[in-house]
C-alpha cells in the first residue's frame, strides 16, 4: 500500500477544501400565491410554474378520476 513520503502542508492541505463553500439559493415568490420559492422550481403548495399548473393536488386528481368513471359507467354507442 502506498505511504506519503512527506507530510503534507496545512496550506496544500487546506487548499483543497477551499472551493466546497456552501452556495446561497435565490428565492422568489410564486406568481400565483406568492409563497417563496427557489428559481426555476415548482410551487409545491399550489403547483403552478410559470403561471402554469404542471402537478394536480389529491382534491383534483379525485375529480378526474371520478369524472372519468361516471363517463365509463354511462352506456355509449358501441
């Protein structure tokens, strides 16, 4: 196994770590319920992005689903 033939400087040393600073985010407010939010990321109260809904709440998906169903359920023409 290979062993370091010199000790290491805290200067070298603690120049490798120099550059892993945490980063501050931008945060913004939702266009349509003006809660904070980072850049270029979904609302995750409202779904909305770019003023426009991408992700459906519980309340909207049980709507569909039960719109479709009563569609289903009524006979057509075949």
């Amino acid at each position: 196994m290979p062993v370091p033939k010199r000790k290491r400087s805290r200067a070298r040393r603690d120049k490798r770590f120099a550059n892993k600073a945490l980063s501050v985010y931008s945060v913004g407010a939702c266009g349509h319920c003006s809660a904070p939010i980072r850049s270029h990321q979904l609302c995750s109260l409202c779904g909305y992005y770019k003023g426009v809904k991408v992700v459906q709440d519980k309340v909207e998906r049980t709507e569909k689903r039960l719109k479709n169903n009563r569609s289903a359920d009524k006979p057509g023409r075949a």
